[in-house]
C-alpha cells in the first residue's frame, strides 16, 4: 500500500511536470489521454537491477519522438504501457492527414508491449508535413482470439523534411545526459526556447541500457518532456550506451538509419543530415577502452568498425549533401583531439579513453582535407574549446555534463550567409561559455 501511494505522488508530480514543460515552452501540442487520465495512471519504474511493470501503466507512455530524418522519410517513436498496435496518419495540411503509415514489416503491422516505431515514407526534401499517432491496445489471448482497444489520437504535429533549400541551418546539441531527470528537465526546455532544426544527442543517454523501462525513461520522455515531437532528435551512440543486458535492443527506441546504398547498410548509426546551407555528420567511437579489455568479456569488436567507418566517412564526405554544403559539423561523443600529450588514446588496459586515437588518426585527416570546420564531442564531462591549427583544420568544441551542480551544457550553432556560429551555453550557471564564427569553406 505505501509502494502504491509514493507512486501516485510520484505520478502526480511527474505529470505536473510534463504539463508545466508544455505550458511553459508553448509546445502544448501532445495529448496522451492514457497518460493524463484519472489518478490510477501509473508509469511502471525501472531500477538498475531490472523493471517492475505496473499493472496500471498508461497505454501511450510518451509523446512522439521524431529520429532518422531524411529527405523522402522519418521514423516516428513512441512508448506504450502495454502490448499495442499503431499506425501514424499524415499529409501536407494539418486538417487533412489523408495519408497513413503503417510501418509493417513483411506485411505485419506493428505489435509490442514498449515501442512503437513507423516510418513514414516517400516524402519531398524541405517540405512540411503534419501527422498524428494512433495507438490501440492489443490483448492476445491466443492464436486466434485477441482483443483490439479503441483508437488514441494524438494530437497533430509538425515536421520539415532536411534539404538544402532553405537559407538558414541550425541544430542544438546536447550529451552525456546519463539518465539525470533533473538535468533532462531543464536541457529540454532550453532546447524548446532554442527551437533548432534538430537535436544532436551526443551520447551516454543513459549509464547502460539495462530494460526497456530505462529507454523510455532516458530516451523518449526525458525530464517528462515533448522534446521531439517537430525537431527531431539525431542520436550519436556514447560508450555507455553500449552497455548493459538490454543495449543490443535499443534499435526499438532508437532506430537504426537506413541508407540505400548497400556499401553504407552496416553503419545504421551513422548520418548526414542537410539543413540548408549546413551539412550535420554523425560518427561513432563506440567504446572508450580496446576491444580485447576485459571488461567486455569477448563482446566487443569496435575496432574494424572505426576502421570501416572511415571509408563510410569519404564516401558521406563526397555526397551531394555535404559536397555542396558550405558549412560542415561532425558529431562523435569520444574527442577526436586531446592537447595533453600524455592523454589515454582508447587503446590502454588502463583507464578508459580521453579520445579517441585510433578514429583520430582515420577519420581526422579526412576532416581536415574536406574543410569541415568544427568537431563537436562529448564523454569529458567538461566544456573545452580547442581551435583549428595548421595541422588540424577543424575546431574541436566538447560539451559537458550531466550534473547539474557542475557543468551541463546545451551547444548551438547557426549557419547563415557567410557564417556559422557556434554558441555554448552553460545550462549549470545560467551563462554563455563561449562563441565563435566560422567561415564558409571553399566547395
Ligand atoms: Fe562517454
């Protein structure tokens, strides 16, 4: 009785929290009726050891989060608190949504108990579209005998597919949130006010991936917010979000992006995204320790990967979508670049990667010779600036985080006529950490 009582107040107050985001950004947008309903709406809770499902969890458990935006598609995301189906209705005028995704795969619709995900397809570059989720509950009882709920709509978002035309380009960064609510409270609110094209998550959402509830937690409903609903979230993958019993399912609420080529099929998280003038690349350093260490007891093999991504970089590097751009940023969550010569490169059995060496050496040079002019990275939990030399073309800006009472971080940049600027803001102390232009590169 004293469990079921603490999660009341604690539903109560997590549900005050996500109306007074909504209120407070404008972003009002999202109604969950199985969320806001009566008093009995428990979420289910996860602890580091595992979850317990609560009997009465709300059937859509978060908003929308929207991922993988290219020009002709976008992956719809959302929780839900028991096994359901969905599909997402859209179109070109938010009072006329006469098209739906049903997101089936080898012609079955969706069904889970945690995650929904639909992409919907054949969309045009730089053009907005408006949709809405559906959600219904599914019981089976058995093969042939099930129980469909009734249709939750939520209410019509919505979202501008990438390209080139359009005259400004901006994103937002955050990283190395680690699961903190308090800190994922106040980061989305901040990015509600900043309003980016998107959010770069820079890695280490969360300390491991240990079930689902932590996913939905960490990932889909940060602080209780809506953070994702119009702009949507690029996921860069940190060290820690390879870790626990649970990481090799975070495809559910993180979707792998899917590249037409086949040469690009095994780099599923790896992106370009153009915003107009700007060109957003994603990498990942995978782990900050050598494949052979210990500590992955034989399950690591991120080296070839590194090594494979540099060739997925020259080509990525060489596509229409950056080669035309003027402004190019690359996200990765370990630093590419450490000042201290006696920096842990990744490559010890001791201690764990300052940056990472071997990416550094690979991909480094490719993003000097092709004038990419900023690097921005994670894993520190500390703000740095180092500047472009002669040697290394591009500016290295790594975020901080994730407590509060330290140095979180929210990182901004702007492309637009003859610049791109990059703001770091101190999320901690109220404060800007710096600000620095860059200029267009020769294309
Ligand atoms: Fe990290």
């Amino acid at each position: 009785m004293k469990l079921a009582s603490n999660l009341s107040e604690q539903t109560a107050t997590s549900r005050r929290r996500f109306l007074g985001v909504l209120a407070a950004t404008g972003a009002g947008l999202f109604t969950a009726p199985g969320l806001l309903a009566g008093e009995k709406s428990l979420r289910s809770i996860s602890t580091d050891d595992g979850e317990e499902a609560l009997p009465t969890a709300p059937l859509v458990d978060s908003p929308p989060v929207l991922q993988c935006p290219t020009e002709t598609d976008i992956a719809v995301v959302w929780a839900v608190g028991k096994p359901a189906t969905g599909f997402v209705e859209w179109g070109t005028k938010k009072d006329q949504l006469d098209q739906v995704a049903y997101g089936e795969i080898f012609g079955q619709n969706p069904y889970n108990e945690r995650f929904l995900q639909i992409r919907i397809r054949n969309l045009k570059p730089n053009t907005r579209y408006f949709y809405r989720t559906v959600t219904c509950s599914f019981d089976f009882v058995h093969t042939y005998a099930f129980k469909r709920g009734e249709p939750v709509y939520s209410d019509v978002f919505s979202f501008e597919t990438p390209g080139a035309k359009k005259t400004t380009g901006t994103f937002s960064v955050i990283n190395d949130t680690h699961n903190h609510q308090d800190t994922l409270k106040r980061l989305t609110e901040r990015l509600a006010l900043l309003g980016s094209d998107y959010t770069v998550w820079n890695g280490d959402l969360v300390d491991g991936f240990n079930n689902a509830n932590t996913a939905v937690e960490a990932v889909l409903r940060p602080g209780n917010a809506a953070f994702a609903t119009e702009k949507p979230m690029l996921f860069v993958p940190g060290n820690h979000d390879y870790r626990g019993v649970w990481a090799r399912n975070t495809s559910l609420p993180l979707p792998a992006w899917e590249h037409p080529a086949p040469e690009n099929r095994a780099f599923g998280r790896n992106f370009v995204v153009r915003t107009g003038p700007l060109a957003l690349i994603g990498l990942d350093t995978g782990e900050d320790k050598p494949d052979i260490h210990p500590a992955w007891a034989g399950l690591a093999r991120f080296e070839p990967y590194r090594t494979a991504q540099r060739d997925w970089l020259e080509r990525a590097l060489l596509s229409p979508a950056v080669a035309t751009a003027p402004f190019v940023v690359a996200f990765c969550h370990i630093p590419l670049f450490s000042d201290d010569p006696k920096a842990n490169g990744g490559d010890s059995l001791e201690g764990y990667a300052e940056f990472q060496r071997q990416a550094a050496d690979l991909w480094g040079p490719l993003l000097s010779k092709h004038g990419v002019q900023s690097v921005i990275t994670a894993h520190m939990h500390r703000f740095k600036y180092d500047p472009a030399t002669s040697k290394r073309g591009w500016a290295q800006i790594c975020g901080g985080g994730p407590n509060l009472d330290r140095e979180v971080t929210v990182i901004h940049g702007k492309a637009e006529g003859k610049f791109m600027e990059i703001v770091v803001d101190s999320v901690s102390k109220g404060t800007e950490l710096g600000r620095w232009k860059f200029p267009k590169r020769a294309i």
